[in-house]
C-alpha cells in the first residue's frame, strides 16, 4: 500500500513539475511576444508611422516577416528589389538580421504573385549599393545582405508603403 502511495505521490509530482516548466514556456513566448511588439512600436515610431498601419501591410512571426500586400512596380525585376528592400529592412531593425536566404525571399515574391523568380538573383545583383549576395549560387545558404542604403532605401520604401497603401 505504501509503494501505491509513494508511486501516485511520485505522479503527482512530476506532473507539478510540467505544469511549472509549461507555465515558464508560455510566459518566454509572452515575454517574446511583448519584446516583438515594443520593437515594431519603436520602429514605426522611428519612421513616424501608425503601429495598426504597419500591421495591415506586414505579418511578424518569431523572427519571420512577410508582406501582407505586393509592391508596386514598372516591371517584375523593380517589384523584386522593392520587395526585398522591405522585407530585408523590417527584419534588421525587429531582429538585428540583416540577411535573407534566396529561398526565403522566394517563398515570399511567390506569394505575393511577383513572377520571374528565375532571374532573381540577376535582378537582385545589379543593386550592389543596396544588396549584397551572399553564399555559393544556387546553394541552400545562398542569399542577400543588405547595405545601409538598402536600409535607408527600404525604409523609404515602407513610408511610401504605408502613405499609398
């Protein structure tokens, strides 16, 4: 009977413990979630645009940014750049990241129905001033390094973003 005891006590507590580490998981991920939040404030803050404003044209997912909308562009390789730009930009100031994997940034203009994916890096390579490629071509570590002024561009381009938008 004690052995019973012991065992359910013994159940019972391991069960205490998940609960405990479950809780401090769920509060990192809030603590997160709050961190992120106060970083798109003072980024918008930065530009002097409305967080709600910022948030119907962008989704922000743990270090992940997406467009919600496409840019406007003359032709798919000035979309492509626009693109990129923005993403690139908003990534560096939320998360100090300033790169962005090819595959990525195709995922995204995919999306977003931007075509000629296939010239991409092309497109991209001939605006050393704001991107600088990254990696082997072709590679799956291959991408995109953004200049400061590609940041300086790219935020330019958000502020039209969020006027025209």
């Amino acid at each position: 009977m004690d052995e019973e005891i012991t065992l359910e006590f013994k159940k019972v507590w391991e069960a205490i413990g998940e609960l405990k580490d479950s809780k401090a998981t769920n509060s990192n991920i809030q603590e997160e979630i709050n961190s992120d939040e106060e970083k798109i404030s003072r980024f918008c803050s930065e530009l002097e645009i409305r967080k709600e404003d910022f948030n119907l044209i962008f989704k922000i997912s743990e270090k992940d940014v997406s467009l919600k909308v496409p840019i406007e562009g003359k032709n798919e390789a000035e979309k492509q750049l626009k693109t990129t730009l923005v993403l690139i930009t908003v990534k560096d100031s939320l998360f100090e990241e300033d790169f962005m994997k090819s595959a990525d940034i195709t995922i995204v203009l995919k999306r977003l129905g931007i075509k000629s994916i296939v010239n991409l890096s092309t497109n991209l390579n001939k605006h050393s001033s704001f991107l600088q490629s990254k990696g082997k071509p072709k590679s799956k570590n291959f991408g995109f390094r953004i200049t400061i002024p590609g940041i300086v561009e790219g935020k330019k381009l958000i502020k039209e973003l969020l006027k025209n938008g």
